[in-house]
C-alpha cells in the first residue's frame, strides 16, 4: 500500500479544517435567525396583547388602590369616579412601553439563554430544567431593566402624589436626583425575586403544559393560549404579595424607608396580620394576567409554528 506523503495530508487536514469552518459558518447565521425570531415574535405577541392592557388599565388602577389602601372595590372605584375621567389614565404610559419591550426582551433573552445552555456539555442540570434555568435568567435582567419603569408607573397611579408631582417630567427629575437604592430602584430585591420566579415558572411549566393538552386532543392554538392562563394562576397566586409590597414601597417618592423588612412589616400590620387581606385585590389581578398572558402565549407560539412551516 502507497503511503500517503505529508504534502497529501496537509492538503486533507486543510480540506476538513475547511469543511468544519464551513459548517460553523453555516450554523452562525441560521442561530442567529433563530434568536431573531425569537425576539421578533416576543415583542409581537406583547404589542397585540398591549390592546388587553388599555382596556383593563382602569381595572388595574382599581386593583392598584386596593393593594396601596386596602379598600373595597366599590370604594377604590368610588375613588377613582371622584378624580374624574380625566386622571383615569394617569400611569399608563410606562405600562404600555414595559409590555411591548417585555415581551421582545423576555422571550428573546430565554431562548438566547436556552441555546447557550444547551450548547454546554458540562452543564450540571437536567436537559429537561434548561427552558426553567433559561427562563430564571431572562427574569433577573428583566426585573433591571424594568424596575425603573415599574417605580414611574406605581408613583404615577399613587393619587397622593397629583399635586407635588404633576407631570411625568417632574417624576422623572425627582427621582433622578435621589440614589438608586431609593428613586429609580427602590423594590428592586422584591421585583427580582417576584420576576426570577415567575418567568423560571412560566417557561418551566410552558412546553409540557402545553403538549398534555395536545396529547389530549386540545387545538395548538387553544392549547397555548389555555397553557398562558394556567401558568399566570400558578405564578400570580403565590407571588401577588410580592406585587403589593412593591406597589407600597413605590408609590411613596419621600418617606417610607426601612428596606424590605421595614416595609413587610409595616404592611403586614397595616392588613391586621391577615392573609386575606394581603391579598384584596388579587382576584382582578390573576384575572387580567391571565387573559393577557393567555393571549401573548396563544399568539407567540402561533408566530413560532408559521415561521417553522416557512423555511
């Protein structure tokens, strides 16, 4: 048998480091569509679901004075009639931009995340906790990046703050000359954990919600929208507290101190250490998340499918 020169093997060892680069080549762009997508079809899904949020907004307003004051529905709503039509609205501005770009960033971030990890081979958990662990990592970067938005929104609705704090602009300079810890990003270790958790659940539980109710015969299309209302009840329950405790320590631009511990405290004494109380409110809240959410998922993985069939 001839023996192969080194010449010949140079050329083969040049020929197949070329067909690997090739291949990579090849994969880059085809990820980097894939990650695309992924955004494109979150920020989508999130500006037709924004439509839900203009229409309940005065529904979350409600929802909003009863977790800061503790009333009934009638007298939040009795509240709200007296400040006229006019202030209805007040705060929904940055609700409005936090849903388009929560959307676009939150489904992005996951899949970012969940093709990376995937891609490790050393990664200690289980193939089947990856879309949770990715989902736990989308939620930390979006409770920093939104956190401020949240701040604005809770001291915009807070009807005490009408007179020394009329515009958004005087908002906006207020709470820019305090330190972050308490302007922009007061609750942020709250609105860290409520977001961690929720999106680690949301995209934990998503798939295999979503494919037993497939398997049982339900539409892709009812399937995931039913996927969205289950999973916003399983997250809203348990975290709700978390939104309170937020919407109290933000809708005070002055005052209020004491950290986390501080404002659980005065909280929890504020609801006569009473669990229903805590959670007045909630029912219109797991409401209106779960036709939003519902909505978003329904349309995201429809969006999803059709660029599937597409290519």
């Amino acid at each position: 048998m001839k023996e192969k020169n080194y010449g010949d093997i140079s050329k083969e060892s040049e020929m197949g480091s070329n067909a690997h680069h090739n291949q990579e080549a090849a994969r880059e762009p085809a990820d980097s569509m894939v990650w695309f997508r992924s955004y494109l079809h979150g920020g989508t899904s999130s500006l037709i679901s924004t439509l839900t949020t203009v229409i309940t907004f005065p529904l979350y307003k409600t929802v909003f004075r009863q977790q800061l004051h503790s009333t009934l529905v009638r007298e939040a709503v009795a509240q709200l009639l007296r400040e006229g039509p006019v202030k209805l609205y007040r705060g929904v501005a940055p609700p409005l931009l936090m849903r388009s770009l929560n959307g676009t960033l939150l489904f992005g971030l996951q899949d970012t995340f969940l093709q990376q990890l995937s891609l490790w081979d050393t990664c200690p958990a289980p193939r089947t906790a990856l879309p949770a662990l990715a989902g736990l990592g989308a939620g930390v970067l979006e409770a920093v990046l939104f956190c401020p938005f949240e701040r604005v929104q809770n001291v915009l609705q807070n009807s005490g703050n009408d007179t020394s704090l009329p515009t958004l602009r005087s908002i906006l300079r207020k709470l820019a000359s305090k330190p972050l810890a308490s302007g922009y990003y007061t609750a942020f270790l709250p609105i860290l954990v409520r977001n961690a958790l929720g999106s680690s659940l949301y995209f934990g539980l998503k798939d295999p919600v979503s494919e037993t109710l497939r398997a049982g015969g339900c539409a892709p299309v009812a399937s995931s929208f039913i996927t969205g209302v289950l999973n916003s009840v399983v997250i809203s329950l348990p975290l709700y507290p978390l939104s309170v405790l937020v919407a109290n320590m933000q809708a005070q631009v002055d005052g209020g101190g004491g950290g986390v511990k501080g404002s659980w405290q005065r909280l929890w004494a504020a609801r006569q250490r009473r669990l229903v109380l805590l959670y007045r409110g909630g029912s219109l809240v797991i409401f209106r998340s779960c036709i939003t959410w519902g909505i978003t998922t329904a349309i995201y993985d429809q969006l999803k499918r059709l660029s599937r069939t597409s290519d």
